[in-house]
C-alpha cells in the first residue's frame, strides 16, 4: 500500500531539513526524501573543515534546527543529533525520479526506493546537480575537476582555481596552504563573495599566499606530453594571454537549476535564460498549486535564508500567518512610498511597474530591495545634475522624470513608469550625461552600485536589457537625439558590444572602413606610423566614438585605434551608421564638421613632435583611466616640497603625495598621487563602504573607515597609505620658545597619537577649500598642475 502524507520534503539541503524538521516539530504527518545514505549532501560536499558562515547576520534564524558559524563537521553533526531528537521521518537512498499532480489534487511522488503520496510537495533539491565547466577546450581533461573535497589531499602542486564565488575563495585558500595557487576571477572584484570571504581572499592576495588574474577568463586547457606538469592553462588578461604549466584545474563556476526534472513537475520557469530560477510567490508557492520551492532552486542560496524559508513553508502550508524575517528592514524601506499599505502590496507594486525587476523572482526581489533605497523627490528637484560623479542606478516606479539631454536649449525627453536610468554612468564610470529632474508623482528605486553590478552579473536576461537599452541611448544621444527608442530598432539590433584587452588594436591604419566605435568603457588612443615612429594623435575617453572618418569617405582607416586600458565598445556597421545618415541629413553635415575639426587637430599633433611621445608615455602610466591626475614640469620643479608640505598641513599631518616618486619623460613628472579614476580601484571591496566620490569627481575616504587595507591593496598605483592621526601641531609661540614641532617652512609634524589606530588615507584633492588642491597652490613656479585626460593633447602640444 503507498504511504500517504501531509507533507513531502524533496531534498535534505538546509532549506528542506528545516522544513521537515518544522513539520515534525508540529506532529505533521510527512516525509523527507534523500537520495544519499547522508543529509544535506550539499553541506556534506564542502572541502573537509571548512568554516560555514551564517550571512546574513541581520536576520534571525527561525528554525527548530541550529545553525550558527562553525565548521562543516560541526554544523552536520548539529543538524543529525535535531533530526534525531525530532524524530524526523527521513528515508534514504530515496532519489526522486518523477513527481506528478493527480486530478484529485494529491502528488504522487516515484523515487526509485518506492512510491509516496501527498498532499503538498517542497522542493529543496538545490543545484549541486548541475555544475557549470568552464566551456573552453580541454574542460574534462583528467587534471580538471568541479569539486574539491579534501584540500590536504594535495601538496606541492600547483593549482588554478576558477571562480570568483564562495566556494572558488574557500578553496583556494584551503589550498594556498600547501600548494600554489592561482584564483582567476573573470571580474575586476570579487562581487558575490560574502564578507567574510572577501577579507579572507585578498588578505592572502596581498601577503602573496594567492595569486590572482583580475579580468581574466581561460581560453583553454591543454595536457602536455612532455614536463614536470600533466598540462597548461591558456588565459586572457587585460595585458594579454598568460600560460600557466599547472598540476589541477578547479573550475567552481557555480550551478544551474536541474531544468528538466523541474519543468517535467509541471513548474514554469520565466524565460529560457539558463540561469533563470522557477517563478515562485512569495509563499514560496509554483504555479502548481500545493508544489512549493526553498533554498538555491528558488534563487536564495544562502544557508539561513533557506531554513528560513523551510520553517515558513511549512506554517503557508498549515494556513498559519507569518511574517518574513526580513519584513520590518523592508517596511522601513517602504515606508515613505505613497499610498503605502503592506510590504507585499508594495513588492508587487515595483515588480509589476518596472519591467527590468520581473527577470527575477518575488523572493530575489525582496533581496534587491534590502539593498535599494526608496525615493520620493518633489517635482523639479534634481536627482542628479550632468556631470556629477555618481553612478547609483534608478528604476521609475511611478510618475515620470524629466532628462534634460540639451542644456543650451533646454530640451527634454521624458521617461515613465517602469523605465530605468543611470545606466550609462554605472557601465562607463564617467560623469553623468545629462541632468535628470522629478516629475510628477516620481517614485524611484535607487540601487548602489555595487548591488546593481552583483544583479547584471547573476541575471544575465536583467544584463541583456541594460545593454540594449544602453545602446539605444548611447546612439540617441550622440547621432538621434530627436529619434525614438522604436525607431532605432533596426539599428540597435545590428549592433553589437565589443570588449577589448589594454593595447589591443580596434582597427589599424590602413584597414577597410567598416564599422564605428562608440567607446561604452575604458578609452583608446588615435595613432599613426610616421617616419616608422607610432605618433599618438589624441585620446578618446569613454562617452565617445570613433572610426566615422572612414565611413564618411568610403574610404581606409587614416589611423590606428588601440584600447589605452581595458575598453568596451559599442560597435555600429557600416550599413547601420549610413542608415542614421540617410534618416537625418543633417547629421552628415555635423559629422563633417566634427571630422575636420579632428583631421585639423590630428595635422597639428602629427607636428607636435616630442608631444606624441609624451601622450604615449602618460598612456604606458595609467593616465587613461584617470579623471584627473597630478604632473609636475621639472624644468620648473626647485625640489621645495612645499606641495608635500601643504598637503600635509591641509590634512592633519599626513602628505598625500610623494613628489619624488613616480616615473618622468621629456621634464614630465608623474608623482605619487591619486588620479580619481574612472572606475576607482580603492572602492572595490570596501567593507564599511567608507569611500566615496562627490558629484564633482573627488575620490575620497569617510571617518568610517575601518582600516582593514583593502584599498591600499587594490590600488594598482600605490597612491593609498596607512597612517595614524597624527597628534596636534604644537603653536606658532611654542615653536619660537621651546622648540617644539615645526616651523614655517620645515617639514610638517609628524608624530602619531599613541591612541590611534591606522586608517586609510589618499588625495582627495581638497575638496572641501575652495581654492583647490593645496599642492598645486603652493608651487612657487607653477610646476605642479593638475588635469584631466581629456586635456593632455592640448598639454602634450605645449611641451613641444
């Protein structure tokens, strides 16, 4: 006779343990179905002594089952002795190969152990299934593995671990113990890692324990016959490919949803995205009614989300009212909301107006929104002004606001509900385009960065519509202003987004005349070959474009265009750029133009002579990601150090600038400063988020900072120390009569309190004097000045 139950629990991760521990808690008849001899097989797969955080740790845990940090070993055994105690009804060796809904409303549930029935089925079968390989030649070589189950199985080799997750930083620094290792991380910071692992990986980064390729993705992977290595790696970096002669590959890239089991129980995923996860209310309910989703598979991996979920699931299914853990931090977000009434009226609210947040689920949604700020601005208020350095992200979710793309003229488009904005300054790391006003009725949801680039990374159906809508303004703006969106889908449609490694070429001098760049990221310079010399020609920052001379002519590239840093483009045909010409004739006439002022500014760099070598020597140092950077002319330079001097006596004691450090061509010095770079390096991976830019471009470190290094670390041009608070300057009397500290002129005091900790300290330009930089204004000669990248051709023709 088949066994009849309330409840069914597939899976014994931590979201369906809890909730079948709940149920038993409750006396609810019930089951839960293992296919291992073992629970939670997910846990129990984690590499051997690995320490198990319990993020997020603003939420309680609602579990009869505990759960605090601790390790693999500790936290299973935990978990047997509460299923014990509960008598819960597990059957192992219980794998499930099909669930189906009967017209009575029941499930029948076949697993190869035997058949169940019941009345309401939970899935908590996780991913682990569905491992992701690296989809590069030679992914299933023997030296290639996706799990890691033992680190101190493996000593003295050498190790490429693939990933930028969790389990990627785990291993890796299991093994940085007795191997070498190397982390590649497709991405320039480690974005979903959670904190804990996050200090823990570049803390081994910096002390050399972990070496790690930042932007980097593997090409192949090859077994050599010959050598003390079974193979060989082949990467892409920002400075080219990079072989590594390795012992093991450990890819862990992560996992996708076992699809095809899922959809075969009747449940409907939104879109055909791989990575998309089931669409599920926040209930936790399929559209199978009675067929409920926890913990990964329903897009929340993290260990105390789920068994959160199981223990609610379980009180859903018995008609019992219980409010999220994350329900107060919520309704405090919403509060301010118009018309505001419950947090799930108000979800519902943004998920159905905004069309970029119905990629994810109500259940990630509510995530999105802990990170998200919720605004209300009165009609006319700025919400922010053309040319201000901020790069948060806004949806509308309600009324309009006004895009000011034209001040001169003071034209205006107008975006409304469920349209988004900011998006070009949150890719490009530039100034903002235009200035944006409420209109009325607005309410926005404005998204930090960081929480919006951690969502265009896990969702790629939410990246792809960023990118087409960033394209489509991208050539609004600089070719069609007075063009719609629809209007420019034949031509959107043929472009395409191209990514470029630092130095390498676009097109070359010579070549056909066949597309033209829209710089989306990064910047390029404009080169040509005279007298067998490379003679750089000017710079080409992000926001702009490139390759319209050919294409205006028919005729071949008079020029070489070359990625200055890692760059992104967006790349329009031939045939689509002269689909804009014929719609707008008009624009044939200003592209002349624009070409003419180019071909006269281009004649007169050719003439520059020395100036072209410095414009390439500026470009080898950096300078192209920076937004303003610091020279100093030597020939003017009398090696006063008063900018030192000044800047230490503007900041408390501490110089942000060392003058004589850096590298100098042609009398064009490059001291130890910070550039205010586009994407700045030192705010990745800041754990109190302690450092900001203001809307004039200053990168700057707040009084929050905690001093852990991080930015010191990632900075790539050693601009940023660690320094106590340095005691306060004895007076200008105490120095005539005792001596003590520093006089007018000498160098600045200098003395630590014994009472203060390190923290992190950097130019920030002097933000907050109205005179300017203080290093600049205290040059006797004129030596020292400071400029954008956008100004260094001029500069470079100077110094001719």
């Amino acid at each position: 006779m088949t066994e009849r139950f309330r409840i069914a629990v597939v899976g014994s991760g931590p979201g369906g343990l809890s909730a079948a521990a709940r149920a038993a808690e409750r006396g609810i008849p019930h089951v839960l179905l293992e296919s291992e001899a073992h629970l939670s097989n997910t846990i129990y797969r984690y590499q051997k002594g690995k320490h198990v955080m319990d993020e997020p740790g603003i939420l309680p845990l609602r579990s009869p089952l505990p759960f605090t940090a601790g390790s693999r070993e500790v936290i299973l055994g935990a978990w047997d002795d509460g299923v014990a105690a509960l008598k819960v009804n597990v059957r192992h060796g219980a794998e499930v190969t099909a669930i189906k809904k009967q017209e009575a409303g029941h499930f029948v549930i076949t697993t190869r152990a035997g058949t169940y029935e019941a009345d309401n089925v939970i899935l908590g079968i996780g991913l682990q299934g569905n491992i992701r390989k690296l989809g590069v030649p030679g992914e299933d070589l023997p030296f290639v593995q996706y799990q890691l189950d033992d680190p101190d199985e493996y000593a003295g080799e050498t190790i490429v671990v693939i990933g930028a997750g969790d389990a990627a930083i785990e291993n890796a620094v299991a093994l940085s113990k007795q191997n070498e290792v190397i982390i590649v991380n497709r991405r320039d910071e480690f974005a979903r890692a959670k904190q804990g692992n996050l200090d823990l990986i570049l803390k081994h980064i910096d002390d050399g324990s972990i070496t790690c390729y930042y932007g980097a993705a593997p090409e192949k992977v090859e077994a050599l016959s010959v050598g003390r290595k079974p193979g060989r790696i082949v990467l892409a970096t920002p400075k080219g490919r990079a072989q590594i002669l390795c012992d093991r590959v450990i890819g862990r890239l992560g996992a996708t949803a076992p699809r095809g089991f899922v959809e075969s129980t009747g449940v409907q995923f939104p879109s055909k995205d791989p990575a998309s996860v089931p669409a599920i209310s926040p209930q936790y309910e399929s559209n199978v009614k009675g067929l409920y989703i926890v913990g990964a598979l329903g897009g929340y991996p993290l260990i105390k989300q789920a068994m959160n979920q199981g223990y609610e699931v379980v009180e859903y299914i018995l008609g019992e009212k219980v409010e999220p853990a994350d329900e107060p931090l919520l309704r405090d977000k919403f509060k301010n909301m118009p018309g505001f009434s419950t947090v799930e009226a108000a979800l519902k609210r943004v998920q159905d107006n905004v069309r970029l947040l119905s990629h994810i689920t109500p259940l990630q949604l509510r995530e999105f929104m802990l990170d998200s700020d919720v605004r209300t601005p009165k009609q006319g208020d700025a919400v922010f002004r053309r040319n201000d350095y901020t790069n948060s992200f806004y949806c509308v979710v309600d009324g309009t606001v006004e895009v000011e793309v034209n001040a001169e003229t003071g034209q205006r488009i107008s975006l409304g509900r469920g349209e988004f904005f900011g998006e070009m300054s949150l890719i490009s790391g530039r100034r903002r385009s235009a200035s944006v006003f409420a209109g009325p009725g607005c309410v926005l949801v404005e998204t930090p960065r960081r929480s919006m680039t951690k969502l265009i990374n896990s969702v790629a159906a939410v990246k792809r519509e960023i990118d087409l809508v960033f394209i489509t303004r991208a050539i609004q703006q600089r070719f069609a202003p007075n063009t719609a969106s629809a209007d420019l889908a034949d031509i959107v449609a043929d472009a395409e987004i191209c990514k470029y490694q630092a130095d390498e070429v676009l097109f070359g001098e010579g070549d056909p005349g066949d597309s033209l760049h829209l710089v989306r990221v990064g910047s390029l310079t404009i080169s040509r070959n005279i007298g067998g010399r490379e003679i750089v020609l000017s710079y080409v920052p992000a926001g702009n474009y490139v390759g319209e001379m050919a294409l205006l002519g028919d005729s071949t590239r008079s020029a070489t265009a070359r990625a200055a840093v890692a760059t992104e483009t967006v790349r329009l045909g031939a045939d689509a750029f002269k689909k804009l010409l014929a719609r707008d004739p008009g624009l044939r006439l200003q592209l002349q133009a624009e070409y003419r002022q180019r071909a006269a500014a281009n004649l007169a760099m050719q003439q520059a002579g020395r100036g072209a070598d410095i414009i390439s020597f500026l470009m080898q140092q950096g300078v192209g990601e920076a937004t303003d950077v610091l020279l100093i002319d030597e020939s003017l330079c009398v090696r006063c150090d008063n900018c030192e001097k000044a800047c230490a006596e503007t900041h408390k004691g501490t110089s942000r600038l060392d003058r004589e450090a850096g590298p100098t061509f042609a009398n064009v010095h490059v001291p130890t400063s910070c550039r205010h770079c586009e994407h700045p390096h030192c705010m990745k991976d800041c754990p109190p988020d302690a450092i900001h830019r203001t809307p004039d471009g200053e990168v700057f470190i707040g009084d929050n900072c905690i001093g852990c290094g991080n930015c010191e670390r990632n900075c790539p041009y050693g601009v940023i120390h660690m320094s106590g608070r340095k005691e306060k300057k004895p007076g200008l009397l105490s120095w005539l009569m005792f001596g003590s500290g520093s006089g007018p002129g000498e160098a600045p005091y200098a003395k630590d309190s014994k009472a203060s900790e390190k923290k992190a300290v950097k130019c920030d330009m002097c933000k907050d004097i109205s005179g300017g930089p203080a290093c600049v204004r205290s040059c006797p000669t004129g030596a020292a000045i400071r400029i954008s990248p956008e100004e260094l051709v001029g500069y470079a023709q100077s110094r001719n």
